[in-house]
C-alpha cells in the first residue's frame, strides 16, 4: 500500500446556491482530496493548519476515514480559514463574498516523518511556496508529485508558480487557467507550452465538460457525466483531483494507460460530489455507489466500432 | 445500399474569421451534409434550389461525389441564397453580417419520385413547414428522419417547428438551443422535454466540448478531438450531421448502440470540416485519413478500467 501525502486546506465554507445557502460548514481543498481518496483504503495524511475553532468532531470525521492527520498544526488561539461564495444561475461561475485567511497566513508545513518517503504527494490549491516547501522536505524523490493551483496565483505569486512548477510531474488546472498560464487559446497548444514549463502530465479540468489528460503527444478526454442537477459545486475539483491521487497510489502505476483510469474515477467522484452542500455526498459514499456509477461512465463513453 | 434524401440549402458563403476571410465561396447545410454523407458510398440525393448564378463547378463537385441533384430545381434568373458572417475571436460565436434568401424564399421542395421511399431522411436546417413538406412527398415511412434545426426558427416558427418534430426521430440541435427550446438549463433534463415532444433520440451537439445522444435513460457522450487550431467552424454541424445520416444509412442499423458510432464518425468528419475554410477541406478527404483520425478518436476516448 502506497503513502499519500496531502497539503491543503481545511477550512469553514459558506456557500449560496440557487438551491440555498449555508452556514459555516466544512470545506478546504484537503478535506475534499482526504475525502476523495480515502475511497482506494491508501495510507495518506494530510497536512495543513486549523484554529481552535476548528471542531473535533471534522477532525474524527477524517480520521475515521484512516487519514493520519498528524501533520495538522492546530493554532488553539487562532481561527480557521474562512471561504464564502456564491453561484450565479448557470453554476458555471460564482463570486467570492469573503476570504479570511486567519490562522492560514502563517502555514509553515511540516510533513510528519513516516511520510517523508510518501511515493505519491498532492500538493492541493496554495501559495506556491508552501507547496514548494512540503516538496523540499521529502527525503526519497516521490514516484508521483500532483500540483493543483489557480488564477489567483497567476497573479499575485508568478514567478513563485513557476518555480514549483518546474518541480512536478501533474498540473491539474482549469481551461481559462490554463488559457491564461500560456497565453494560448487553443487546449493544445497550451498544454505543450506548459509540458515547455515542466509537468509531463497536463491534466485540464473543463467542469461539466469532463476532464482532458495530455503527455505530448498522447490525449485522453473524460467527459463528464451529465447530471440531471448540479446542487453545489463546491469541492469538485478537488474531488477529482484527490481521485486521481488515489487511484494512482493505490495502483501505484503511473503509466499513460493508467492515468486514463485515474482521471475516470476522479471524475466519478467529483460527479457525487456536486449532488449536495459541501462534502455532505462524500462523507458516507458506498463502494457499491461507486461501482455503479463507473459502470454508468464506461457505458456513457466507450464504443464499438469497425474500422474497415 | 440504402437511399438517403437530404434537404437544405445550396450557398453562397462569405467568411471572416481571425485568420483571414473569404469572398463568396460554397456553402449551404445540403453542401455540408452531402460531402460529409457521400464518405460512406451511399445513395443520397440532395432536394434544394439555387439561382443561375450558381456554378456549374459547384454542381459538379457534388454530383462527382455520386450525389443525385435531380431534386435541385435551378431557378435561371434568380439568385443563390446567400450568408455572410464574421467569427469572434474564440471561434464559439460569431455575428450574421448578410443574408439574402433569394430564391430560397419561394422554395417549394420537390423530392424525385425515386427516393420517396428512402430509408432515411435527413431534414437541414430550414424553415419547419419547408422541411415537413418533405417529410409528406415520401411514399413509405422511412427508417429514421433526422431533424437540424436553430433558434431561429424558434423565435419566428415555433408551433410549425413543433409540428414537424413530433413526426421525427432524431433531432440535432446545439445545447443554447435546446435550453431555449424547452426552458431547461441541465441537458438531461431539456433531453428529457424533448422526448415528449416526439422525438426518440436527442443529440445536443456542444461544439469543441462534444455531443450527446439522449435515448431515454441511455446516454452516450462523444468529445471532441481536442484540436490544435480550429480555422473555420462553418459547416461544422451540418457536416456532423451528414456523418450520422450516411454512417447510419450505409449500415442500416437505427439501434442505439450503432447510433454511437454513427456519432463517432460524425464527430471525426467534423474535425476536418474546420481545420479549413468553408468546404475545402471536406472536398478531399481519403478514406485513409478518415481511418487514421478515427483510431485516434478511439485512442482518445477508450479506457480499460478493472471494476473489483
């Protein structure tokens, strides 16, 4: 069994939908990748910082999941990382209505010792350095590094991007991050321009588009189910993402071929995730409604056809 | 060898987009269907009007492609129907500069008496009573009509546009559309509305992000190739379109499963309609690359994934 280190964060959200809204509920880029890759039973631990406000009862709720939270600093005198959003209509784009970094402004990650040979490492939505940081304290080259960031970073943090990102092996972004990282329109251009920056693996996440994979030359593309109704969608890419690690440190293959199946379960996840309020679909998933809905993926995308 | 009759408009076209524009060159939704169709051999006519000023060379391209235009009534001292546009940057919308119906505006189709018993019926993009006049002149009721069809008319005719899809099976339509048509944003259920509208099967055509066929609770959803410039969506639906109507009257099978690969071929005879202006690059297309592009489309989409 393959270690998985995660650094994110765990946070309070509040979130307004169309459908309606809700209070301080759990949130944080790491609670959805832990939650999401605890589906494939790996050893994975998370690693991110939280206020005393933070109640016991998430973290059980991740430990109980079997994520080693032994690398979560909680600042008893601080608070947690606060995130309020809204989504317009087409829950397609949403405004940020509050961000208070509070306790996350001073993060310094320390990865726990038993994890500094994790094979795999997920560094989830953060200042660059940060993840530079928990990159620089493992002690063997892991097998497998998985980078996550945003527009946000684009602007304000650069050149510091740009540094970690030489570093990885997978970037998973957006389409319009991905347009504006490269200056390119055009997918495909775009994803060999960034390949020029240094990840092997470009995975580009196009929301209810599906999800393309690219390693030069080959391409992969997941559609995305198509869902009667998208409640919140808050969290799903993270979802796919901490899928994607999962799957990979479980199988502990990272081959082109299996990076396809990776980006098939991530997806998998991440289209459960939509279907209520925060993590709520995710905390009690069954294998067996997982099963199904791959299966439902495999009929909705592959086919038989004669070349003659 | 089954017979396909397709209707729409024979055209004058003139396009700009940012990589440059043309004066009037071929165009027209029967254009584009037939070239794509006559890929599979199959015996298809084309029912549409033009003007004197229409081209002998034109006619001939399309006839050489054993494409019968005895049901092409060429008005002598009339004009071409005529459209002009210009594409905005991102090649996903794009402004309407001209359109002269010309002898469009008194067309009244005349299918030739041979292929009123053809297995299928491919109905392009016109007004609803024009298309519903074709779909009275056949003598046996074919295998399967398909149906193209734009906001336009749904802005200007709906209830003739109603009318028609109850007598269809297939109709092909752009997701804006089918919001518009039905006043549902989620596609699965707008697919649904149109159901109970008539027709069995639902392609939402989501250009560079794919399609979709709808049958009920069956969903299939092709991606598009990801592509490295896209130099001219024109044509593009239609000649997807063409694809599916001559996959499926060359194969003869109206199933659901083979309606996949008819969406496949579709899809890749699509992604060559775009990579030049107009119908340039339909014109000589080899089976050769047609088969190359379709095992990447398969490379693209197909995974092997263990379910345990």
């Amino acid at each position: 069994m393959g270690k998985l280190v995660i650094v994110g964060t765990l946070a309070f959200d509040a979130i307004e939908t169309p459908f309606g809204k809700t209070d301080k509920i759990l949130g944080g880029a790491a609670t959805y990748i832990g939650l999401s890759a605890s589906q494939f039973n790996v050893d994975a631990a998370i690693v991110s910082i939280v206020g005393g406000d933070f109640p016991k009862e998430y973290l059980d709720l991740l430990s109980d999941k079997n994520i080693n939270l032994s690398g979560v600093e909680i600042v008893e005198n601080g608070k947690t990382f606060f995130w309020s959003g809204k989504y317009h209509n087409d829950m397609n784009s949403r405004d940020t209505l509050a961000t208070e970094l509070n306790t996350l402004a001073d993060f310094n990650p320390v990865v726990p010792e038993d994890y500094r040979d994790a094979e795999i490492v997920m560094l989830g939505n953060l200042h660059p350095l940060v993840q530079l940081s928990v990159l620089n304290q493992m002690t063997v080259k892991p097998k497998l590094v998985i980078l996550d960031t945003m527009n946000f970073w684009m602007d304000c943090a650069l050149d510091d991007l740009h540094t970690v990102i030489k570093k990885i092996d997978v970037i998973t972004i957006n389409d319009e991050e991905a347009r504006q990282l490269t200056g390119e329109y055009s997918l495909v251009v775009a994803a060999r321009k960034i390949h020029s920056m240094g990840p092997k693996y470009v995975v580009i996440k196009k929301g209810e588009h599906g999800a393309l994979l690219f390693n030069n030359d080959n391409v992969f593309y997941a559609p995305a189910l198509p869902l009667e109704e998208v409640f919140d969608p808050t969290g799903a890419g993270d979802t796919f993402a901490g899928g994607f690690a999962g799957y990979i440190t479980k199988t502990g293959d990272t081959s082109f071929e299996n990076m396809k199946n990776a980006i098939i379960h991530g997806s998998t996840l991440a289209s459960f995730c939509v279907e209520k309020f925060g993590t709520e679909r995710m905390q009690n998933l069954s294998k067996k409604e997982v099963h199904k809905r791959l299966l439902q993926f495999k009929q909705l995308t592959q086919f038989e056809i004669e070349l003659t």
